[in-house]
C-alpha cells in the first residue's frame, strides 16, 4: 500500500475507534436508543422510596407511603432514608447503592424519589442501567431529579416521571388545598397509564400555534449543568419545558443564552415556560428584564409556539409529567393545553 494511504487509512480507523471509545459516543445520532414506556403500574405493584439527592426522615415521607398505599400499591423504604451526610440523604456510595439496588430490583416497578436538594450527578456516572434497560420502570422526581431524566432520556430513550415527591405531599390529605389534591393525584393517573391534559392560562407573551414532539425538560440550571455530558439532552423536534427557583434574573438570562449557543432552541417543536421563583436584584444591580422578555428575545428568530405559566415547578401547582413520551401542545388566544398521547 502506498505509504500515503497507509498512514490516511490508519488516521481514519484511529478517529473511528476513538469515537467509539469516547463516554459521548453513547448520544450521537447513530446510537439514538429506540423509544419505551415503562409499564404501567397495577395494583400491588411496588414503589420504592429512595433519596439520591438530599436528607429526609422517615416521618416525613409517611403521607407519602400512606397515600400510595392507598392507591393500591406497595412501598418499598430504601436505606437512604433517615440518613445523613451533611445535607445529603446519606453518604455518595450509600446514596449510590439503595438507588442501584432499586434499579436492579425487577419487582419495584417505579422509583419514588423522597426529595431533591443536590446530589444525583455525584452518583449518576457510577450507576448502572443494564437491568433498568432490560426491565425499565418509573422514575419519579423534578429538581434535582432531573439529571436523571436528561441522563434517561438521552441515552435509553426511557420514559420519566417529573413531578412532585415524598416531600410535597400534604400531612392531612383530607384537608389538603385542591391545587394540592390535583397535583399528587396527577401522579397516580400518570402511573396508572391514564392520559394527561394541563392547560395554562392565556399570556400577552405566548406564541400561538400547534405541534407535537416528545416532552423532555426539567430544572434549567439542571439542564445547563449536563451541556457537554453524556446526560446532556437532544432537543431536536422536541416539546421542551423548563423551570427554576432562587436564581438571579441575569443568570435565568445567562442559561438561556447557554440553551441558545447550545443549539438546543433552535430546532424545538415547541417550548413550555413553566415557574419561575425569581431572586430580587440587590439594589442598584437591576438586570431589567422580565423572565418573559429574556425568553422571547433568546426565540425571537425561530417559528415554533411558545408557552408561558404553564403549572410546573417549585409551586403548588406543578403536575406530573411523562418525560420522553409523545405530546401535543396547543397555544391559542384563549390559552394553551399540553396532552400526553399514551
């Protein structure tokens, strides 16, 4: 072979193995991982309870066990609870190992997470999804819990559960707010297989229209935090949601620039704005702008509809949602209403 070629050829089969051998050779387009929902829960079905991120006793999460019992289902109290490492439900290796063990456990059917706080993406690349892959369920959280969404999604194409957790559940059910009962009751019908519809109110700053995408989406800073990682999430022709609390105006702005330089806002199907608890500017640091404002001029060139105050988030008012699974979001002078398709 002429020496020329030969050392082209080797250059080539070198890039290819290192492509291969690369973490993000798991999300390239070739590898995009074929699309499941796990099965839906029946009765007697089992629920684990575990706590990857932040600390939470075993008392507050008995409205949570209480109520799923009452749904029908069983619950299984991971190790994590009760304990505590600083602000952590436990030490990382502890954390690590009560959430594999309830991966791996075919008989747990959905993964409850008690909390959120801070703490997944110190275990997410030690975990192993084999058995999850082969037997997938529920995982159920937001926050925090969204790097394991973003991580699911991305590189299973498994469907999750954003929603409320064990902390969010009212002590006395009986004499919760509506808002209250709508939202934990959302989690049932979405574990049960039943469709989902929301609907948000109308807004000066919607961008009308209609399509449909998978929904993926979560907390903004967390979403931000996995750019460039094999967690980080493939927005093409998607339904994308966000949300965040406690963040400074110009850092909500700066993470929709991330989003933006990104490429993750410009090939959308569709964009759901949903709370946002923002943190006052310190005097004579203005940033003066709205959320709404930065939002709009980051999606100003693009076509797809854009919705704001839709009910998710850290708020009352904030509904499960199935991550990875098909949608259908309308936005209208009247309103807009999102529809789970299975």
């Amino acid at each position: 072979m002429n020496r020329k070629k030969f050392i082209a050829a080797m250059a080539g089969a070198g890039a290819v193995l290192t492509a291969l051998n690369s973490p993000a050779a798991v999300i390239t387009d070739l590898n995009k991982p074929k699309r499941k929902i796990p099965p839906y829960l029946k009765p007697s079905d089992k629920i684990g309870i575990t706590s990857p991120a932040g600390f939470i006793t075993l008392e507050e999460i008995k409205p949570a066990v209480q109520l799923m019992e009452s749904w029908g289902f069983k619950t299984v109290i991971g190790n994590t609870i009760g304990k505590k490492d600083y602000t952590y439900g436990g030490t990382d290796d502890e954390r690590l190992t009560d959430l594999q063990q309830m991966l791996d456990d075919t008989e747990i059917k959905a993964i409850m997470c008690a909390r959120g706080g801070y703490g997944v993406v110190r275990i997410i690349d030690r975990l192993n999804f084999n058995q999850f892959h082969r037997h997938p369920k529920w995982i159920i959280g937001f926050s925090d819990i969204t790097a394991l969404h973003c991580h699911i999604n991305r590189n299973f194409g498994i469907a999750t559960l954003h929603s409320k957790m064990c902390n969010s559940f009212p002590d006395n059910w009986p004499e919760a707010e509506p808002i209250q009962v709508s939202t934990i009751e959302s989690i049932k019908q979405a574990l049960i297989g039943e469709q989902l519809k929301y609907t948000a109110p109308t807004s000066a700053y919607n961008r009308v229209g209609e399509t449909n995408g998978r929904l993926i989406g979560g907390n903004l800073t967390m979403i931000t935090t996995l750019a460039g990682t094999i967690s980080d999430i493939d927005t093409q022709g998607k339904i994308l949601f966000v949300e965040d609390t406690g963040e400074y105006l110009y850092n909500i702005d700066r993470m929709f620039w991330n989003l933006k330089r990104t490429g993750k806002l410009n090939k959308l199907a569709g964009l759901i704005i949903g709370g946002f608890k923002v943190k006052p500017d310190d005097p004579g640091e203005e940033f003066g702008k709205t959320v709404y404002e930065i939002v709009n001029d980051k999606v100003k060139e693009y076509n797809y509809p854009v919705c704001f105050d839709f009910p998710v988030g850290h708020q009352r008012n904030n509904f499960a949602l199935k991550c990875g699974v098909m949608h259908q979001l309308q936005v209208s002078a009247d309103g807009s209403v999102l529809t789970s398709m299975y």
